[in-house]
C-alpha cells in the first residue's frame, strides 16, 4: 500500500537512470561552458594588442597556432611571471586533486570488492545452515572444533565418524571422550546471516 502511495506520489524511480541524468547534466554543463570559452576566444583573437604579441611570438620562431597562443594568453595573465606562476600552481593543484579522485575510486573499488566477498560468504554460509537445518542437522561445539551431528537423535550413545557421542533424557548431548569421560557439547547457533 506505502509503495502506490509513493509511486502515484512521487513517480516511479525504480527505472531510473541516474548514469544517464549525470552525462546529461555533464553534458549541458560542458557545452555552457564551451560557449562562455568559445565567446572570450572570440574576444580575445580579436584584440589587437594579443594579435601583435602573437606576431612577435611567431617572429621568434613560436610552434603554437593562433588559438593556442590566445588559450595561453588567456590561462596566464597575458604570458606575465605571475599569471604563469598561478597557472602552473592551478595545474598541480588540478592533478593531485585529480590523483586523490583515482586513490578514492580505488579505496571504493576495494570496498565494494570486500562487501561482494563477504556476501558470497555468508550466502554460501547461509546454504549450509539451511542444508543442514533441512537435513535435522546442527554445529555443536566440541573439544575437537565445530562438528556437525543430527539434533534429532534419542537418548543413549550413537558413534559418529567423529567419535561416540551420548544423549541424556533431556537432550543434552556429550562427546565421549577417549578416557570415558562425558564432556558436554553445545549446539551453536544455526541462525543465518553470522
């Protein structure tokens, strides 16, 4: 009933796409943002002071085309000790921050891997507890380490492959030891999702 109210409410989000939204979003911002460079790029070529600086550049013998000497002009403050100064420190802050987003995707990467292997862990676990649930089985913790053993049997001794086990009139079980003695054993939970 809560699940109708919702969808009729707010629509229904269970077919949605949010790696599409994000490209759409990226893509929206990238071309307002192409068009605000591509309108200063205009701007700039068009100055007649950038165009001489750029004939002296080439005059020197300078490999850029028009358009990256005027991308550079822009970046740098006109090519000026400062302007390149907070470029380059723009670039270095760019790429460590750019490094620190690849070190996260790896941490997060190595997370999801470690939450899918303990999935299949205790999925593979729970199968087991269900398998011996099904079969009347349990885990009962013994000297020897967990061992699994019917939780149906009748009072009295009953030899299992691992050893004589008894049952007293109320249930309890005990693992008959080599020297005769009767050490109890406790059933371990069978509950799943350990």
């Amino acid at each position: 009933m809560w699940q109708q109210f919702f969808q009729g409410f707010l629509g229904d989000f269970t077919n949605l796409d949010l790696t599409a939204i994000n490209n759409q979003w990226n893509t929206q911002q990238n071309a307002q943002m192409n068009g605000q460079l591509q309108g200063m790029m205009q701007q700039n070529m068009a100055d007649p002071r950038i165009q001489q600086a750029y004939r002296q550049y080439q005059s020197q013998g300078g490999p850029m085309s028009f358009e990256q000497f005027v991308y550079g002009w822009m970046a740098t403050g006109g090519y000026t000790p400062e302007g390149m100064r907070q470029y380059r420190e723009t670039e270095n802050a760019n790429q460590q921050r750019e490094w620190a987003g690849h070190q996260n995707l790896r941490a997060a990467e190595m997370q999801r891997a470690q939450a899918q292997a303990e999935n299949r862990a205790h999925f593979c676990h729970n199968q087991s507890i269900a398998g011996q649930n099904l079969m009347g089985q349990a885990t009962y913790a013994t000297p020897m380490g967990a061992q699994v053993y019917s939780y149906t049997m009748p009072p009295g001794y009953h030899q299992t492959p691992q050893g004589t086990v008894f049952v007293n009139d109320r249930n309890e079980y005990f693992l008959v030891g080599a020297d005769g003695w009767h050490y109890p054993i406790q059933q371990q939970s069978n509950l799943p999702f350990r």
